[in-house]
C-alpha cells in the first residue's frame, strides 16, 4: 500500500479513453480539431464494441463524458449504451487544432516545416501548423474540464472519451510532469488510462496505456 495515499477517502476516478482508430490512425497522422473530423473505421468501431463490454462486466462507471469530434462521440456511445448511460459532451475534451498539419505524419511535418516541428517539441508555447493551439491553451481547457468534472462527480467514476493531445495532458498534469513527457507517452486507439483524485488535491495515476480488452478485437 502507497502510505501517503492511504486514509483519504474515495477518491473521484477518471478512466481516461482514447477514442477507437479511424482511417488516419494506422498511419500515424496528425488528427486534430481542425482537420476532417473522420469516423470510426471498422476495427475503430470494433475497438469501441469491446470496450463497452469489458466496462459494463466490471460496472466501471457512473458517467461517460465525451469530446464533441464524431470519432469520439461514436466511442463513448458504444460504451455508454453497454452501461444504460447518456454520453454527455464537453467542449473542452476536444483535440487540438493542429493547423497545415492536419493529415501529416510526422515524417512529413519534419520535412516541409523542420523548424517548426522542433519549436513544437521543445516548448509548449509553440503554435504546430501556423495557426493551431498550443499545449499551453490544451492544458488550460484541459485543467478545466477536469475540475469540473471533479466538482459534479466528487467519490464516482467518470469515462472520459477523448484524444491522444488532451489525454496525455491529463496525465502530465495528474504526475505534475513537465511539458516534454508528452512526447514520451503511449496512449494507443481505445486504451484506458486511470487517474485518481483525492481530495486533498493528490493524485495517483493508476493504470497507463492498458489495452489488454483489445487482445481478440484488433
């Protein structure tokens, strides 16, 4: 037992789910806010179909929050309708704007803008794609949505459908990381990260990247 978390009460648990793989996820490209808004493929469709059985077999959940972009939209209803819940939607868990990027993988942002895409790894502040968000506006929104969830939803579990950007923010924030971990994450289509709240203001992140209910569902 971790001693410095023992004796606090329930804490307000967010099961943090990315959303399932849409076309432009096998190919790593970047897929954001403001490109297309793609759907679920079919094996995104397929992901989301299993992660709503193995959280309804574990009753893991009294919310599903979601982004309002279609892809993750599709993903929590899919789970939502396993659990008997509505999907509610909050603006703030959308992905990022990732500006003339959107559509690119990363071999392609580094040779057509090699300059920008370093000033993007190396500080928060750096606008990806010449008009996109910064990490620093993603973790502003992000902060927000979850302190409101943490004020409606104080001791119950909350699925919180979204993306790579707004996710791996979520748990940057929850370890207190700097902005540099982002890029040394995993968080891969339809995983499940857990992050505990307690109400002292301490955190405990409880499970990273677990895509263990996708073994027969890829």
């Amino acid at each position: 037992m971790n001693l410095a978390l023992a004796d606090r009460g329930a804490p307000t648990t967010l099961m943090l789910l990315r959303h399932g793989e849409t076309a432009l996820t096998p190919e790593k490209r970047l897929s954001g806010s403001g490109g297309s808004d793609p759907v679920l493929s079919e094996a995104g469709r397929r992901q989301a179909e299993a992660v709503g059985r193995v959280l309804a077999a574990r009753g893991a959940a009294q919310v599903v929050v979601s982004s309002p972009l279609r892809r993750a939209q599709q993903t929590a209803e899919a789970a939502a309708r396993r659990l008997g819940l509505e999907v509610q939607v909050d603006e703030g868990l959308t992905e990022a704007d990732f500006g003339s990027w959107e559509g690119l993988t990363f071999t392609e942002v580094r040779e057509r803008y090699p300059d920008e895409l370093a000033a993007w790894l190396s500080s928060p502040a750096a606008v990806p794609g010449g008009t996109g968000e910064t990490f620093t506006a993603i973790a502003r929104r992000a902060s927000v949505s979850r302190d409101r969830l943490l004020a409606r939803y104080e001791g119950q579990t909350v699925l919180v459908v979204s993306h790579v950007g707004v996710l791996r923010t979520l748990v940057r924030l929850a370890l207190g990381a700097p902005p540099e971990s982002l890029f040394r994450m995993e968080l891969s289509a339809a995983s499940l990260s857990t992050v505990a709240y307690y109400g002292d203001g301490n955190t405990s992140v409880q499970s990273l990247n677990d895509t263990s209910h996708l073994v027969d569902h890829r």
